[in-house]
C-alpha cells in the first residue's frame, strides 16, 4: 500500500491576502509501500537522537524556525548550520516523492473573482487527481493522511473528501477514487507520525519557490523529490501552479447554488 501524507503552507482563505505570502500550497509525500515507511521512522528517528538528543521531538517547521519546543539550541548559528546540513542529507536519501498544488492568490481573484473556488478544495482535487495517478490501474491502493487540526476544519475537510468520492475529479471518476484510495485518516501531532513531519518540511519552500521568495537550500531538495513523468518532467505531475499562465482550467465554481 502507498501512503499520501498531507500538510499545508499558507492561509487557504480569500478573504484577506497576506502580502508577504500570498499562496496556499497544498500537498505532502508519497511512500511507496510499507517497507519504505519503516525505512523512513528508522531514518528520522537517528537523526533525531544524534543531531537533537531526542526521538520524540516533532520536526515541524514553525518550531524550528523559532528556536522552540526543544529545538531551542538551533538559536546557535553553528548548530543551526549543522542541524539543517544533516536534515537536507537525510530528505535526499529518504525513500519518498512530493506531489502539490500551490494557488497564487492575487491570481486565482484577479481572474475569476467571486466565482474563484476555495484554494483548499480546488487544490484538494488535484492531490487526490495525481495521487490516484500515481497508484496505477494494477489495483494498487493508497490511503492519505492529514495532521488534525480543528473541529471546523477538520469537518469541512471530511466533506470535502467525501465530495470527491460523491463527484470524482476532472480526470478520475469516483469509482476509481473509491477503488484506489482505502481511507482518509487524520492524525494529532503528538503522535509522531514521521510521514506527516515530512509532509511539513516540504510544503513551505515550495510556497516560498511560486511566491517569488529567496530560495534556501532546501529547496533543492525538495524539487529534486517531486513526483515526475516518464520524460521526467515535474511541471503538472508532481508541482500544479495555478492560475496557469495560459489557459483557464478548472478554477471556477460552475455548480449551481443549489447543489
């Protein structure tokens, strides 16, 4: 079985546009199977206990960032250097693809304005869209994983997964959802579910590469990880950008009020 697991990076509402990041990137790592998962708790665990002294610290990139909740000592520049040397060499050498869709906000109002669908669903669709891609037509099954959050937003994710295997994507029926992807589970941080650590590392420098933002050296990483084609392209297979320069897509809300 393969494993989606799936964070966010960014504020999904459209109401209100934070001018120093305005996109909402959804998306997170795919396992290929068990065996690849156990390769990958072994791997962050290690790391965890010799750069940081600890295995039940969760990598998260808030805490990090702000030297907190036992990531205090990276407020060391050396440290800090070490710690994100180690972190970069392990992401390569782990087991995992990324799959994502980042939604420029300006964007997505300027051109369909009311009418814009919400970030979250819109990019939903697509995960779920290249997820189900990735699994194959050999009756391989998946299941995706998202880190708990609130009572409301966890509920309007659940309606919205459930929309998706009512209605299917613009490309993948909803049998096919249905047949190639078991369950939708949510998880809390505290149980150190180490694909959603990994989830969170990798959808902030692909928010910080569509913004426009200086790039940090993990973002090398990450773009080497996207899921690609069999020409090895990433654009569409493993990275959606929307709006697309060109083209209108599947970005505006169609469906009657009613339904």
């Amino acid at each position: 079985m393969q494993h989606l697991f799936l964070d966010e990076s960014g504020d999904h509402g459209l109401a209100s546009i934070d001018a120093a990041y305005p996109v909402f990137v959804l998306g997170g790592v795919i396992v290929p199977d068990d065996e690849s998962l156990s390769r990958i708790d072994a791997g962050v665990r290690a790391f965890k206990v010799d750069v940081l002294g600890d295995d039940r610290l969760v990598l998260h990139t808030a805490d990090i960032a702000r030297n907190r909740k036992g990531f205090e000592g990276l407020a060391r520049p050396d440290a800090r250097a070490r710690f994100h040397a180690r972190l970069n060499e392990l992401m390569a050498d782990l087991p995992f693809s990324i799959v994502a869709c980042a939604i420029r906000k300006p964007e997505l109002l300027r051109r369909y304005g009311a009418l814009a669908l919400d970030p979250y669903l819109l990019s939903l669709g697509l995960v779920v869209e290249r997820f189900c891609f990735a699994l194959g037509g050999r009756g391989e099954t998946g299941r995706i994983l998202v880190e708990r959050r609130n009572e409301r937003l966890d509920r309007e994710l659940r309606v919205a997964w459930d929309l998706l295997r009512l209605h299917g994507t613009r490309y993948v029926r909803p049998g096919t959802i249905a047949r190639r992807i078991s369950s939708l589970e949510f998880r809390r941080k505290t149980d150190r579910e180490v694909g959603l650590e990994l989830a969170d590392l990798v959808v902030t420098p692909l928010g910080r590469w569509v913004a426009g933002m200086p790039g940090k050296p993990d973002l090398k990483v990450v773009r080497a990880k996207l899921r690609t084609r069999p020409d090895g392209s990433w654009e569409g297979a493993g990275l959606i950008v929307l709006p697309k320069e060109k083209g209108r897509g599947p970005l505006r809300n169609t469906r009657p009020p009613s339904e």
